[in-house]
C-alpha cells in the first residue's frame, strides 16, 4: 500500500485534497459485504455531484469494533461549509441512520496538502502506512464476517517505470541509495540483505533513478577500464 500510494499521480487529482473520514452510528454493519456497498454507494453519489473521485482509500476498524474508512480525493472546488455539507449528508443518507448526532459528527473533512505535488504522495503514502501499523485497527472482532479489501484508489493509477540494471550497477549504488535515509523527504523501507532489492520514498524518484544508475554504471565502466 505504501508503495503502491506513494506511486500515484497525486497532481491530476486538482489544487486540493481532503482526508474524509467516514464513520457509523451507534448501530453499524458487522458484515464487510454492507461496508463495500455503503463505500460504493457514496463513491457513486460523489461521481453525480462532483464528477470522478480521484485518490485513496483504507478500511479499518475502531475500539468499539465498528468498521470506518479514510479517504484522501481530490475535492471540488466550492466553498468550504458547502463541501463538507454534502459529504455529510451524502454519507448519511447512504448508511441509513436515523442519528442526528451521527450527521453532525460521523465525518470529518480536513483540507491538506503535503508540501509540493511531487512530495504529496510520500507524504500521503507515509501517513496511510503509519495509520495500518495501528494494529488495534486492523484486528477483526470475532463476529465481523467478510472482511473486505483494506485499501484501494480511485480515478489515478500508480506511475511506474521499469529499467534493468546489471548486478555491479546494482552492488555499487546500494551505498549511496541506503544513505539517502538520512536525507530529508527520503524514507526507508527495508535494508537489503545480499543481492535483495530495496526501495525509499523520493519527491522525484523517476530524477533520483536516473542520477543512480548514471552513476553507478559509470563507476562499473572505469572498474573494468582499470582492470
């Protein structure tokens, strides 16, 4: 998820984001089938009023037990109060509660924006990490049936980009790669062990790629040259 997240084209999803959350009543689904219809059906309500949702969504759980979901979408750009009044009508209306405490505090809308459009989606990809690590909201009680997928996306899909590098380019820009850890809006994912890849989080991983492997394949050649 994390890779995956971090991999998304933050900037098509416009100008601004929002982290909704979105909660159930007193009285909530204990079958993860109902949870994926009530996402659905407020996905597609979303789709009639503001077009297309882009961004992501988790699934988790809460203390008492009730299942919630977090989503992070590119929002329209309409006033505020405006905004944040549809989604808690909409979400409302889809899980049928007669609560009116439940429609004045069962969503939360925060406007945010990690940094620089390149740096959105380690940012954003951090925080949905950092929020599943919560194991207590991943833990499934005992009587909840069908639990569903626990994270997706909507409208973008993951910028990818394979390149193939040869073993020496690979063993010389290892050093230099695991470093990048203490730089500044670089994360570390995992230490490799032998020959076994790694990854981090880069404002501009494509740049960063490049400057690597330039690099290391340049070190490989003056190696052989030398020998």
């Amino acid at each position: 998820m994390r890779w995956t997240f971090a991999a998304l084209p933050w900037a098509e999803c416009g100008p601004g984001l929002a982290m909704i959350t979105l909660t159930y009543p007193m009285v909530f689904p204990e079958n993860g089938r109902e949870v994926v219809r009530h996402r659905e059906a407020w996905k597609e309500r979303w789709r009639k009023k503001w077009g297309a949702p882009k961004g992501a969504w988790a699934f988790e759980f809460q203390e008492r037990g009730a299942p919630h979901l977090h989503t992070y979408l590119g929002r329209p750009q309409v006033d505020e109060e405006v905004f944040e009044g549809w989604v808690r009508r909409a979400w409302y209306e889809v899980v049928g509660s007669d609560d009116p405490l439940h429609l004045r505090w069962g969503v939360d809308v925060t406007s945010c924006f990690y940094g620089s459009a390149e740096l959105n989606g380690a940012r954003v990809a951090e925080y949905f990490w950092r929020e599943s690590g919560k194991r207590r909201q991943k833990e499934v009680p005992e009587w909840f049936r069908n639990v569903p997928r626990y994270w997706g996306y909507w409208g973008i899909r993951p910028v990818l980009r394979d390149e193939e590098w040869t073993v020496d380019e690979w063993v010389e820009a290892r050093r230099p790669f695991l470093a990048l850890r203490d730089k500044k809006g670089v994360k570390k994912f995992a230490h490799p062990r032998g020959l076994d890849g790694a990854f981090v989080l880069s404002g501009d991983g494509f740049a960063l790629a490049d400057r690597l492997h330039e690099w290391a394949a340049g070190v490989v050649v003056d190696k052989a040259v030398g020998l």
